[in-house]
C-alpha cells in the first residue's frame, strides 16, 4: 500500500488506520486516533470499511514525519494512538491494518486507491478471521544455572587471575577447552529444543513467522534468546496451545514466554 503524506497547511488528509469486513457500519465512536479535531469514522468501500480519521495535511507532510520519526515520545503516541482505533475494530471483526501513517488527499482519493487493492484485504481478511497472532520466545538457560560448568568456570576465572602452578599449564588448557565444549553443547541444545518448540506450535497454529532473535533486555539478563517467533491460531485452539505449552515447558525445562492474543499484523502480507 503507498502511502501518501503530501499534505499542505490548506488541505485536510484522510487518515487510514484499517480495512475490515463488516455487515454495517462499525461503532467506532469514543476512538480518539491520531487527532482530536475530528472523530475517527468509517468510509465504506464496496463490501469492505476503511476507518479513517480526517487530519490537517500540514500534520503530515514529508518534512514533519520525518522530523517526527527522530523524536522517539511524539512517534510512539502516533503509534499507540493508531494501534488503538485498530485493536478496539479488531476486537469486534476481521480486520487487516495498514502501516503507520498511511494518508491520502481526500476521502475519494483513499477509496479508489484501496478498492484497487480489495482482492488482497479480501484473501488477508478471510486469512485472519477468527484468528489471533501469539509470540512466543524461548531462551537458551543462564551459564550461571547450567549445573556443572558453573564452578568449573569460576575455577578458570580464579587461575586467570593467578601465576600458573609449575605444571598446572596442560589442565589449565584442558580446563578451558572443557568450558569451549560445554557452553557449545548447552548452545546445540538450546537451538534444538527452540526448533522442537516451533515445530510442535506450528503444527497447531494455521500459519508460522520465525523472527530474527532479540538481543539482551535489562542489564543483568544473561539470557540468550534462540527462538522469537509468532503464530497465527484460530480462537478455538487457543486452550490447546495453553497446555502444549505447559507441556513444553515440563518436558525441556526451557524458559519460554508467550504473549498475546494481538491483532495479526505478521499475516496481513504486504498492504
């Protein structure tokens, strides 16, 4: 979907947030969106309904975006305001969302743009219906909890510390090439055990996304993450992946955390 932000200070933009199938009008009264200068409303489009929200096309010009987008407080309200009229629609219906800022000049402009592209929000629009997105992380166990390779790796710390015992050299070397095969292993079964996790969540989720991993949060999370991956799962199945991940968790002792449910933007494709 291009995006059109090519506003002036005496034109007003439509705003999209979303395309849903709906039989009527959606409510989408006391949404706030992006502005409080007008409401967030629906523009029908054949079958379909747009939520859209009438702006000041000064408010979205290419110079203002971009200095928009390097002041990290003023983007993330843009972005919670247009996740908000998106996930209250998707609460009630089928809804694909579309990218942050996504305007055109006008409401007839945003309705022939977004009729040329119905047959994909129609394929995506059934993809998700009844369905909700989950994420699910698993993280590889902290060194300092991995059993036995925890004292042998404060004992080599120490002797890095230490002038080496006459012919304490080859165990010191032994010691370390140890720890090398240690931490190498509990890494292969870190990445086995994600990949069984994604196999056996795949197998009940409609559709799968691996993602690229995370890099460490706080400062003292020593964890390793080795799967970041989303699914898409049908509603009726949601108890179903509660107990296989339970089961997953019992059965490899992997630290593995699920979120959701959230509005399926991984499986929406490119609109």
């Amino acid at each position: 979907m291009t995006e059109c932000s090519t506003g002036t200070a005496e034109t007003n933009a439509t705003y999209v947030f979303a395309v849903c199938h709906t039989e009527g009008d959606p409510d989408v009264d006391g949404l706030t969106g992006v502005t409080r200068d007008e409401p967030v409303r629906s523009l029908r489009i054949g079958s379909l309904t747009a939520i859209v929200q009438t702006v000041r096309g000064a408010d979205f010009t290419d110079e203002v975006w971009q200095k928009r987008l390097t002041d990290e407080a003023e983007l993330e309200r843009y972005a919670r305001a247009h996740h908000e009229v998106v996930s209250a629609v998707a609460g009630h219906f089928p809804t694909v969302p579309l990218p942050l800022a996504t305007l055109y000049n006008g409401d007839e402009r945003a309705a022939l743009a977004l009729a040329s592209e119905s047959t994909r929000f129609r394929t995506a629009l059934t993809r998700i219906a009844h369905h909700a997105e989950w994420g699910i992380k698993v993280y590889a166990p902290d060194a300092r909890n991995a059993g036995d390779g925890t004292s042998e790796e404060r004992l080599a710390a120490a002797e890095d510390r230490m002038p080496p015992a006459p012919g304490a050299g080859r165990a010191y070397l032994e010691r370390k090439r140890n720890l090398q095969s240690q931490r190498e292993q509990r890494q292969t079964d870190s990445l086995r055990v994600a990949d069984a996790v994604d196999a056996d969540v795949s197998r009940l989720a409609t559709e799968s996304r691996r993602l690229r991993p995370h890099g460490n949060g706080a400062v003292d999370d020593r964890r390793v993450q080795v799967l970041n991956a989303t699914y898409l799962v049908a509603g009726h199945r949601v108890a179903e992946l509660d107990l296989l991940i339970a089961g997953l968790r019992k059965r490899t002792g992997a630290h593995i955390e699920v979120s959701g449910p959230w509005v399926p933007y991984s499986f929406v494709g490119e609109v």
